[in-house]
C-alpha cells in the first residue's frame, strides 16, 4: 500500500518530471535531475533516522533475499561463525543463505518451541565473542512477532533485517552495525534495497562478491555503478516526504501503536477471534488471527473483499488472516476491518 | 527514452489499474492480478521474440552489471576458461568480473588496435574448445560499434549481453546459449533485468550462489522467489503490447535502420561532422560523432539542449557527441537532430 498523496503526485508528474518534458523514468541517472533527486533521497533519510556521518547510506537491488547471501559475502569468510536469533521463517531463511556462503551459524536463541509465538528474553541468550555479527529479524511478518526491544551483543556488530519495520517508528541506527530492508512495504514499490551500514564494515567483502553487491564499491559510486532502480527511488523519496509531511516517525509510531493496539482489542475481546502472539512481542505490522470456527475462512475472505479489504490470507504455512498495518493503511482502514470483523462475528457467531 | 503511448497509458491507470481501486504498485505479487500480469509479459516476449519452448525467460535484479558476475556463478567452476571478443568497454568489463570469478579469461579477438571503431570479421578468431561459453557484446554503446552477424562456436553456447539492442531487430534465441539485457534501453524502466538462457544450461549453479540469482531457482519460481520489481515487469508488458501494436520486430528493425541510416548519411556528407566507426560495424543504436572543430563542442551541446536535443555528451571516455537511438526515438526525433545539426553547420562551418 502507497500514501494516496504520493501516488497521485507521481501520477501527475509521470510524463513530465520537473518541467523536463521527459518522465523520471527517462532521465539519465548521470545527469544533474536524478543525482540531486537520489542525493536528495539519501539526505531526508538520514534526517529522518538520524543517521550518524559514519553510516553508508547504499540504494541496492535484489531485495532483502538477496542481502541474506550478500551480508556474508561483504562482512565474512568463508569457516566464519555468525550468531543468529530464530523467530520466525525470515530468520530461517537468512540462516539458510549464511550457510550455503559456507558460514557456521550459531543459533542463540531458537522460538520453534512457541510456533513462533514469542521472542527470545533480553539476556536470555549469550553472543559468542568470536561471531562476526549478531543477524535477528526485529518483525516477522509470517507469525507476526516483533522484538520491543534493541538485543545488546556488546562489541559484535547487529544486524537487522528491516524490511517490514522501517520507518515504522523511529530507531537509534548507531545501535546496528548494518540495517537492511526491502522497500516494498514501507518505502515504495518493489525493486529498491536499502542498506545502512557502518563504515568500518565495509571495504572487506570476498573477492567474488559481484560489484553491484560490494558495498564499499557501492559507495564510493554513491549506488550508481551502474544504472539504478530510478523510478523506485524517486518514489522513495517522494514517501519520505510524506513521512516528514505527516509528522516524522514519532508521530508515524504513535499512529501505528495506535492502529495495532485497536485491532488486538477487538481481536482479544471477541470469542470469535483470536492472536496466539504473547503479548509483549506482538507485531504492529502484521497481525495474523484465526476464527473459532476454521470451516468460515473461505466465507470470510470472500465477504471481506467484497467489503473492499483485501490482502487478509494468512501466510499458507500458518493458514488463518493477516492483517498488515503497513505506514499506508490509515486507522480508517483499521476501523473498517474491525467493523467488518463484528459484523461477520455476530452474523456467523 | 519511453514511448508517449506507454507512459500515458501508465500513467492514467497508476492509482487505479484494472479497476482494482490500486496502483500495480500496491497488488501483491503473489495475487492472480500481477501473476497474470508478469506471465502475460513472458508470453508476449515469447511470441515477439520466437524463443524456444527448451529457453526460460527469467526477470531478475541487478543490471547488466549483476550479469557480468551472476552467469559466471551459474554456469562455470573457478579455473574454468571463456572466450570472449573484446569490442570496447561493456566487453572489458564483462571479461573483469569473470576473472574476479576466478576464471580464466581467453580474449580471442580485440579490437583495441583499431580504438574499438571495428568488430572482429566472422572467421578471424577460433573459440577453443575446453571454453564453457563464448561472450560478446552485439552492441558497444559507447563506441557505437554493433556486430551485424551473430559469431559462431560451434557447440560451445553463445552468450550475448543484449543490453542496449534487444527487441531493436529479430534474432534467432536458438542461437544463443544465454541473452541478457538490463531493461532500461530497450524493455522499460530501470530496475529490471531480462535473462533468456537455454534450460540445460540451468541447475548448475556454484554453491555460493544467492539464490535471487540462481537461474535453476528463479525459474523453479516463475521468477518469484521474493518480491520482483513489480512496476518495471508491468510497464516491460506495456513496452510489449507498443511493439507489437506498431509492427513487431520486423517493422522495428525497418524503423530502427532507417533512423540510422539517416543520421550516418548526414554525418557522411558533411566535413563538419565525423563518425570514425568502420561502416560496417556502425550501430543503430548509438551514434557518436565528433565536430571538425572539438573547440565547438560546449557550444553545440549548448544549443542543442536549448533546441530540447539533450542527452547529446558523448561518453567521457572518447568525447564528443553522441545520439543515441533506441526504439522509442521516432524518425521525427532523428530529423529534428539533423536540422539542428545542419543549421549549426551553417554557422559555424
């Protein structure tokens, strides 16, 4: 989901950007427009995380998958051993490509005994002092559990896989050796990979880490070693201003505590619904929830994109709805799920 | 360059696309909407293209510039040999990153002597047999030197960095043993990358290769392992549907030979304009040419912008000019330039 403001500007703006005559998707990413429309970008994310000056702030591609393999390909050598929190699929998924990058990855803390309904405990786990990094997935959007807190690995860097956090609220990015993140959920459309990495990291990848994925070239190219993904970043930009727009991220926090904490109400206080997620780890993003009765899941996904609510299959693996609350989906939104959701309940219940 | 018909089109359905109340932006990948709408795209592809049922056609990330690393990762083991025609610098860098890939490089013909104004002549050179495949590059855009014959190796495949040519003219897929392009010339917006390979050249891929960029995975997954670039897959099927509206690639080839065949004639016949290309390796696509006078150069680029003729700076490395023509270019666009150019002939010559 896109803010209505940001599609309809680039909408307007789609033949003609900047009183070019040419759409952005035209222009040369060597010429002055687009270096100052990406530099521009870079400049307002910075502002609005609060970047520190020794982060690289890289526009990459191949998504949040592709940093899985290109994280160790950049940080590691092969026979390294990286620690990793599993909370979930994407965790799961990012150990899996560690490992074919020919790592030992050391799993300090393992949710499988919860289905994934919890995460690990502050200080309930030990990062072994010879791990290159600490790799955890701070929301899960399968089983949706998100960590309410920063895990402190001391001296060894922390990576995080934001692809379906960022920019939900603010963060504190000097806690993070590398922060990554897919853009498609609450940065634009498909096709941008953010990463934020702390200098002194960089500058060690492999030497068969292909140029478009070592981050120090990267950098020193300012992402545009070859040709970027132009119309993504543009409209990674164009959200960021909505971002400021509409209050910056304290305010974008408020409003998404907001939204989760009304539909885990409804939710908690209906016999006909239910969140197994415990509590203190329960996701403002990704809500999944089941119905007392299983055999009224297909009527109730018909009936609700008739109502216009689209999106709410579970994940297949966990079967159920999911609602995600991405920065987009306004509380209106929320209410008019929640509304549907009683209606259904005391039709059906 | 983007055809006006496919923008505008773009553009009047960007909030609202096939009555879904959402911009393609926002489907997900995993609906029937966009499922339909990237398999429409290959489909297309397909028909226009003639590719053979034994080829996938896979949509991935990363550019050309990814390639350059990613078919080496596919299709090789370290110490293995390709041969490879050295045509100028999308060449040169294709034979870098196959080295950082640990293999052995064999450049079979250069054309370095003649400063890249030449391909080497069908016969001249021998592929060896023990290579895994021969590289070449139909068209070096910054040179503007295109090969007008598709070399032969015999059973060793053929592989082809299609960049800036592909849907320019037909060509016979069966070939080659693997065609790529990024999309930005030819296919659509930035962000995108075509890859056309023959199916027993699949599934071989070095262990460390991420999976995003595993050719056997990728198709195993329709080329949705993980969130594609929506938007330029959408806009590559609009790209599509223009081509075959206004001919195929038949009639392309026609308006693409005319357009240079124009401008080649009258860089010929004037001494106030030169291209130093052998006439029968001259590009289609990218035309360079140089001024009598170098000391003119700023001012021609000058007014040439003000006459709205931009993106004319030849590349920094051989200077000069340089009009590049690709599919969306109209003859009228060429015309435009040539007047342009005859006028400032005229006073300044």
């Amino acid at each position: 989901m896109l803010p209505t403001e940001v599609l309809e500007k680039a909408q307007s703006e789609l033949t003609d950007w900047q009183g070019s005559g040419m759409s952005v998707m035209e222009v040369s990413h060597r010429g002055e427009a687009f270096i100052e429309c990406a530099a521009q970008a870079e400049q307002k994310l910075r502002r609005l995380l609060g970047v520190p000056d020794n982060y690289k702030v890289l526009f990459l591609q191949g998504g949040a998958t592709g940093q899985f393999s290109v994280i160790p390909m950049n940080l590691t050598r092969p026979g390294d051993t990286v620690a990793l929190l599993n909370t979930g699929q994407w965790s799961a998924k990012a150990a899996k490509a560690a490992k074919a990058q020919q790592l030992t990855v050391d799993v300090i803390a393992d949710e499988a005994a919860s289905r994934y309904t919890t995460v690990p405990a502050p200080g309930s786990y030990t990062v072994p002092p010879d791990a290159v990094y600490l790799h955890y997935t701070p929301n899960e959007t399968i089983n949706g559990v998100e960590f309410g807190y920063v895990p402190d690995c001391g001296d060894v860097p922390l990576v995080g896989d934001f692809s379906s956090t960022i920019l939900s609220r603010p963060i504190d990015v000097s806690q993070y050796g590398l922060i990554y993140a897919g853009a498609q959920k609450n940065l634009g459309p498909a096709g941008l990979t953010l990463v934020i990495v702390r200098q002194d990291l960089t500058g060690k990848a492999r030497s068969t880490t292909p140029d478009v994925w070592d981050y120090a070239t990267m950098a020193a190219a300012d992402s545009m070693l070859n040709t970027p993904p132009t119309f993504a970043i543009y409209l990674f930009g164009l959200i960021l201003d909505w971002v400021e727009a509409t209050g910056g991220l304290a305010a974008m926090a408020q409003r998404n505590r907001a939204k989760a904490a009304r539909l885990y109400a409804a939710i908690d206080g209906s016999d006909f619904y239910a969140n197994p997620v415990c509590p203190t780890a329960r996701s403002w993003m990704n809500v999944p929830f089941s119905l007392a009765d299983t055999s009224l899941d297909a009527d109730f996904l018909a009936q609700a994109e008739a109502h216009g609510l689209t999106n709410l299959k579970g994940h297949r693996s966990v079967g159920g709805m999911r609602a995600s609350l991405y920065n987009a989906m306004p509380l209106a939104g929320v209410e008019a799920l929640i509304g549907f959701m009683d209606d259904f309940a005391n039709q059906r219940g």
